[in-house]
C-alpha cells in the first residue's frame, strides 16, 4: 500500500502498550502499524520521539456568556489553536443552556459559534440550566440519540445551580436515555452564607474566594451528588476533584457499586490558595471554582492520579484576562472578589504539565499518562476507538513528543487570548514538537502550520463506555 504519509521508528504509545513502529496514514486513518514502511507521499522521522494518541481535553469552556461586561479570553479560534500547540487534537467544549432557551436554539447558537474556526476536533457537552419537562422528556433524548451524549449539571453559582429535585430528574433522564452527567460538586447555600460572613467582616480581596468555598463545601456536595446518583441508578463523572475528602467520596462509592468517574486538574496540582494571596489583586488570576487548596490536597490528587481514583485529567479551561474591564480586574471584581470571574486558562499547558510532573518526575508511567489525557476521555465521552488511542482504523490523531525537550512556560508560547499563564516560569521536560489531527500535520515547531481556514470538525458521539 502507498501511504499518504508514514511516521518512521517512533515509539508508540497507547494506554496499554509502548513499541517501536512506523504508522502508515491513509485518508486521515492509520492504516498500518509496522517497521519498515516506506511508501509515502510523506516521511516524518521520529526518531527518537514518542508518539502518543493527541491529547483529548473533555473539559474546556469557549466563548462562553460569562455575566454583565465579562467576556471570555478565548474563542473556537483562539481556544482550539492553544489546544493544538499544547498538543490536543480534540476538545470537548461546553454549549451552556440559557434560562428558557431551548437545547436545540442554545446548539444552534455554539455550533455557529464554533464553525470553521476550529483548529482541532471538537465536541459539545450540554450545560442544563433549565431542565423543564420539555426539555427532559422531548428535547434530551433527541439529542442524545443525536449524538450529544453528556450533559453537565451545576450545584453552585447563582442562575446556573440546579435543586437536588432537579438534579434528580435530570440524572433520570440520563438513565433514561444513556447520557453521562458531569457534576461540579460545591454547596451553594454554604458559599453564600459564607460571602455573607465575610462582606459583614469587610473581607473583600481575591483570598477570600478560597475561604468562602471550603473543603467540606465541596465534599459535602460531592457525596450529595453521589447520592442522588445511587438513589436513580445512574453513572456520573465529578468533575474538577480539588482535595483528599471529595476523591475519598468517590472511592467509597465505588466500594459501594457505583459506576463513577473522577476528574482532576493542573491547578489542583500546581497551584493553592497562596496564590491567590498577594499583593496589587495579583491573587485574581488564580480564582477558580473549586479554588486551589493546599499541599496536602496536591499530594492526594497525585494519590489518585496514581492509583487510579481519577480515570481524567482536564484542564477545566475557562480564561479571562486579568488586566482587562472586560476580565478579572472589571470594576466590581477589583473591589470584591464575588465579581471576579470564575476560570484560568490551561488548555495548553495541562498536557506538557502532566508529563514534565507526572511522567518525567516518576509518579505515573507513560501509557498512565496516555489513559488519563486521551483514552479515557474518548472511552468516557463515547469517541473510542476512533479518538485517543493509535490503532489502525483509528483517527491518526498523533501528537509527536520529545520527551527531553526543556522548555519555560511563557504566555507568548500559548497563543491563547488571556494575557497571562498561573504557570509563567515554570521549568518544562517534555513538549509536544509536531501535531497531527486526521493525518495532517497542524503544528510544528511551536506554531501552526495551516494557510487556509482552519479543519477541526464537530464530532456526533456515542455513547460513554460507563453507561453502556
Ligand atoms: O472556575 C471555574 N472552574 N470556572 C469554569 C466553570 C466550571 O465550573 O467548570
Ligand atoms: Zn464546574
Ligand atoms: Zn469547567
């Protein structure tokens, strides 16, 4: 066979295996997986790097309404570029339900936002907001068989938060209808309570969104939404896990029986709640739902990322600028830390800081690595075999990795639309050097590679591997 283009002496790595192979590509697909292919219209030496399925980032927020005068640093363009020079092929975004909107009109509205702008593969995850008779009993369904087969649920922030009675009916219809529900996990009433407190005590600066969100607000709605997932018979994964009590819920449940999965994130392994204490507001860029903690909430989410607690590692990327009246320093959030949107940037950086932290640092092997930021996601969110895996028939999503590459985070490197990075500084080993997504290569050397309009395309899902 004459490929359109061969990867020669790689080491492939999947979830399960590491092995020295060519990959033949053929019409964006892997076609075969052996040494000594040759026949190509294009040859990429790989000696000497890895090649591992592209990464798949299935918690990323995109030009997203995010209140009065706030808007988002990125959009589908700029969004998906970092994503693919951070080393990701697919992103699954976020397609938030306005209050009386309807499923179909909020999709309509993502879809155009996203079209022809996408330099990755990409996906939408249903936010309900409003989950009405209509849009649980008619609109849902008829999505999921669509191929929108998960759907996120929130328990805090004010407009967003469902009741527990809604939560139950819409983990009912999921049943129903074979979606997976995400669940942001934090105890709105305490946190309100707690903002109260504080506004009567005159505390008002960045720090204070840490304390005004604690652990047990977190566990306590981790373990609520557990059990309302029991009560219904329902798998759901918890995402954007902070600390030790919210994961040990997840693993009592699956003692229990219960089918979950766990998610965690870069912030809560690099960053705590110092950060967000210093001086000049500088703390804002670190504000984030849940907040970062501290190093013993680092030391347990590496714990699960080892032993297998979290099956994601997401970025939860969600930028606003920091020195913008449209970001982090709009005149109410200057002055108090509730208007202070909520979200860091971190599409680009999850996949290098994984593997400078976790694989180069010795605490997760490298087909570890591979499971928890591509083939998990794909198996989870209904996109395997043809997303996160290198296999023949597969998408060839390949991101080409030096595994000794040194490099310094930098804001300029990212190129997305936040005017910083939480991890400026920080020392790298390890970079993604070349990018293919369906067989054409979309970044080398740091920049993008594409002349015309960019080539992501929206993928229709199955459903998640959990559910069925
Ligand atoms: O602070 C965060 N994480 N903002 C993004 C929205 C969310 O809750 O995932
Ligand atoms: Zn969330
Ligand atoms: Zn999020």
């Amino acid at each position: 066979m004459r490929f359109d283009t061969v990867i020669r002496n790689a080491t492939v790595v999947t979830a399960s295996d590491s092995f020295k192979s060519d990959i033949g590509i053929k019409d964006g697909r892997i076609a075969a997986l052996a040494l000594g292919l040759t026949e190509a219209g294009e040859v990429i030496d790989a000696t000497g790097l890895l090649a591992l399925p592209g990464g798949i980032d299935s918690h990323v927020h995109l030009d997203q309404p995010s209140g009065d005068g706030i808007v988002m640093a990125d959009d589908f363009d700029s969004g998906t570029r970092s994503a693919a020079i951070g080393g990701n092929s697919t992103v699954l975004a976020f397609c938030m339900q306005e209050k009386g909107q309807s499923l179909r009109e909020a999709l309509k509205v993502y879809h155009a936002k996203a079209d022809d702008k996408c330099h990755v593969d990409v996906a939408f995850h249903l936010v309900i907001t409003d989950p009405t008779p209509e849009v649980l009993g008619q609109e849902l369904p008829a999505l999921v068989e669509d191929g929108y087969t998960s759907l996120k649920v929130f328990m805090t922030y004010e407009g967003l938060r469902l009741r527990d009675d809604e939560i139950l009916a819409t983990l009912d219809t999921a049943r129903r209808t074979g979606a997976l529900v995400m669940v942001h996990c934090e105890n709105e009433d305490a946190i309100r309570y707690l903002i109260g407190r504080h506004e009567e005590e005159g505390k008002f600066a960045p720090k204070f969104h840490a304390s005004t969100r604690p652990v047990a607000a977190e566990r306590e709605a981790t373990h609520r939404a557990l059990s309302l997932a029991e009560i219904v018979d329902v798998p759901i994964v918890i995402v954007h896990v902070s600390n030790r009590e919210a994961m040990e819920e997840i693993r009592r449940a699956r003692q229990r029986g219960q089918k979950i999965a766990g998610e965690t994130c870069p912030q809560y392994l690099m960053l705590t709640a110092d950060d967000l204490d210093q001086e000049a507001l500088e703390g804002a860029k670190y504000v984030c739902s849940p907040p970062p903690r501290d190093k013993a909430s680092q030391d347990a989410c590496w714990e699960g990322l080892e032993q297998g607690v979290f099956d994601l590692f997401s970025s939860d990327h969600c930028p606003f600028r920091f020195d913008d009246a449209e970001g982090k320093l709009n005149e109410k959030g200057k002055r108090h830390f509730r208007w202070i949107p909520n979200g860091i940037p971190g599409v680009g950086t999850r996949l290098p800081i994984l593997f400078s932290e976790g694989v180069r640092k010795g605490r997760i092997d490298l087909n570890q690595f591979v499971a928890l930021t591509a083939t998990n996601h794909a198996k989870l969110y209904g996109l395997y075999p043809r997303k996160g895996t290198i296999a023949i028939g597969a998408d060839a999503d390949i991101a080409l990795w030096d595994p000794e590459k040194r490099m310094t985070l930098t804001n300029d490197l990212l190129q997305h639309g936040a005017d910083y990075t939480p991890y400026e500084g920080l020392a790298i080993e390890g970079w993604p050097v070349r990018l293919l997504v369906r067989g054409r290569t979309i970044v080398e050397d740091g920049a993008l590679t594409e002349q015309e309009r960019p080539t992501g395309t929206y993928l229709s899902r199955g459903k998640s591997s959990l559910v069925r």
